[in-house]
C-alpha cells in the first residue's frame, strides 16, 4: 500500500503530475503564501482573481493536498449547526452572516468546479445529520429555534418512513436533512486548485518548507534551497500554526480523524440505498461520519480517537492508524454488510 494518504494517492494517480519543483534562490513577490492546501490555494485564487497584475507564490512543505485538505472525509458541510457557538463568538450579525456564506460557498465551490473543469467527484446532494441513540434525540433542536428565530433555518425533518432510504441504514432514531451540503473526493479538489492556481500564474513551489519568518518590510521566509522577500505574508498553515508561533499552542487543538476506506462495493451500497452522494453523521461529541463515492466505496470515520499532548503534530497522524487493527474503527452495525475494509489513513482534523 502507498504510504502516501489514500486520497491523494489516487488524485496523484489520476492527475500523473510533473515531480515537485522547491523554492531555489532569492524570489521577490507581491504576496508570499505558506502553504498549499484549501486555504492557501483558494488565497492566491482569490488575490489572482481579483487583482491580475499580483505576483504570488505559494510554499507548500510537501505535496500540495498532503495535509488536512487533502486527507479529510470528504463531507462537504456547513457552519449552519454551529450558529449558536458562532453567535456567542461574534455576535448575531456576524454569526448570520458566516451561516448564510457557508450555505453559499457549497454551491459556489461546485460551480468553481464546472467552470474550471475540476474533476472532484463533488455531489451537492445535501446531508443527514442523525441520531443513533436515545441520548442523541433531539440535540439539534435548540440551535433549530434560534435558527429558525432569525430566518436562517434550512433544515427539515425526515419522515421516519424515509430515514433509511435518506441515510442508508436502519438504525438511525431521528434525522434532519439540508440540501445545502453533499461530498468530494478533496484531494481531486486540492490539485483541481492547484493547477488553476498556476493557469492564473501563481508560482506554486512544493516540498518547499517555510523555516523562519522574518517580519518587516519586505517580508522574509526562508526555505531550506531559497528566500521569498513578500510585502504581505498569509498563513495558511493550520495545524503547523502551533509548530511554528507558540502564540497559537492555547487555540489549536489537534485531534486525530481516522477513516476506513472499502473496496468498491457498488451492488451491496445499493442494497443499503448508499449510491448517494449525501453525507450522514450522528450525534455523538466526536462524530461517526460516512459516505460513499461513485466508484462505490464506503468511507466512514470517527474523530478524536487520539489527541495530540501539548497540541504537538506527532509522527502517527501520517501514519496508518493503529486503531484499526485494535477494532476501534468499525462500521456501524447497519453497515457490517458491507465488503472489509482495505484502505485507510489517520489525519488530522482541527478544531
């Protein structure tokens, strides 16, 4: 098995890319971007998009999509169920706002992809969250008042009548459905990105790993073949934040998500009304999510199996997860139908 993550595996596969270029020598630029995942190669689109005539370059350690963008379950959600925390955070104008954008972003990002001919296995088919235990019933409801208090409400009830065929298994007590989600395959859509990022001209340096950052005016980031000397620096490093500023050790946390991957199993997946593209999860503090693809696997998951001491990145997030072989990742029972698992990957989500 590749000791690259599945998914990025398979787009790099798919994509049969040119090896990685480094950073070598002294580069000067309008706009330096430490790395190459969602967030960064969205920034330089963005900056590209709206002001043509920027030179930006974005540095990327490794492969771009070799982090947490490219490795995630692939459940294309919002921030809708967050509006609560989100309101107590930012206030209600800000939280409705951000509701109302994330809703927006999922379609935006699918017609991104038509536009730019991206090949994500992206289905905007919208998503159920579930309740899978007594305990779990009814833990959607307060944030659905306050949602519905200020007009942003999106979800509805599932029928009981249709919670399996919604979600694909009977086990499920309760569920509610927004169309306003659906699933990708987010390491198609990290080098989707990629390569528009370079038609716009961005230069995009891999395996280019930023070692120090030197403020002022212009800029210096120091990798280990080059220098960028930049008037504006965006970070985009997310959980390599904590490796780099000690500032942020106290406001991210890194939490493992381990994930199985089946083989293809198209006949038993529809059997379980699982060809869809929606993505379900349950109830849970750390949730049980799973979806299919259109090759017909079965991707489920279940996060904060291991929590990361003194918010370190410890070497078992790029590693294969040892909580397989102790049985702690196991299809829900509703699923146990379904053919064994053979692909799987420990990555790092963050919260």
């Amino acid at each position: 098995m590749s000791t690259l993550p599945f998914w990025l595996a398979e787009a790099l596969a798919a994509e049969q890319p040119a090896p990685p270029t480094p950073l070598v020598g002294n580069h000067e630029a309008d706009v330096c971007i430490v790395g190459g995942g969602f967030t960064g190669l969205w920034s330089a689109i963005a900056l590209k998009q709206a002001e043509p005539h920027l030179h930006v370059i974005v540095l990327e350690k490794d492969r771009c999509g070799s982090g947490a963008s490219g490795r995630n379950g692939g459940c294309l959600l919002t921030w809708s169920a967050k509006y609560l925390t989100l309101r107590r955070l930012f206030g209600e104008e800000q939280a409705a706002w951000l509701v109302q954008r994330s809703e927006q972003a999922v379609h935006e990002i699918a017609r991104f992809c038509e536009t730019h001919n991206i090949e994500a296995e992206l289905r905007v088919e919208g998503t159920c969250y579930t309740a899978t235990s007594e305990a779990q019933r009814g833990l959607m409801e307060p944030v659905l008042q306050e949602l519905k208090r200020a007009g942003l409400n999106q979800w509805q009830a599932i029928e009981e009548g249709e919670l399996a065929s919604q979600s694909g298994s009977h086990v499920h007590l309760e569920g509610l459905y927004s169309p306003h989600a659906g699933s990708v395959q987010p390491a198609l859509l990290v080098r989707g990105l990629l390569r528009v990022a370079r038609e716009l001209g961005v230069e995009v340096y891999e395996h280019s790993p930023m070692q120090r950052l030197e403020a002022g005016q212009p800029a210096r980031v120091q990798t280990p073949q080059g220098e960028v000397r930049a008037r504006k620096v965006v970070l985009a490093l997310n959980s390599a934040m904590v490796q780099h500023f000690r500032e942020f050790r106290r406001s991210i946390v890194l939490v493992s998500s381990d994930m199985v991957i089946t083989d293809p199993a198209p006949d038993a997946l529809a059997a379980q009304q699982l060809e869809h593209g929606r993505s379900v999860v349950d109830g849970r503090t750390f949730v049980h999510y799973y979806r299919s693809t259109p090759q017909g696997r079965l991707m489920l998951g279940k996060g904060g199996n291991t929590f990361a001491f003194a918010n370190r990145h410890l070497a078992e997030f790029d590693a294969p997860s040892r909580y397989l072989a102790q049985g702690k990742i196991t299809k829900p029972r509703a699923l146990q139908g379904l053919a064994k698992g053979t692909h799987y990957s420990c990555s790092p989500a963050f919260a």
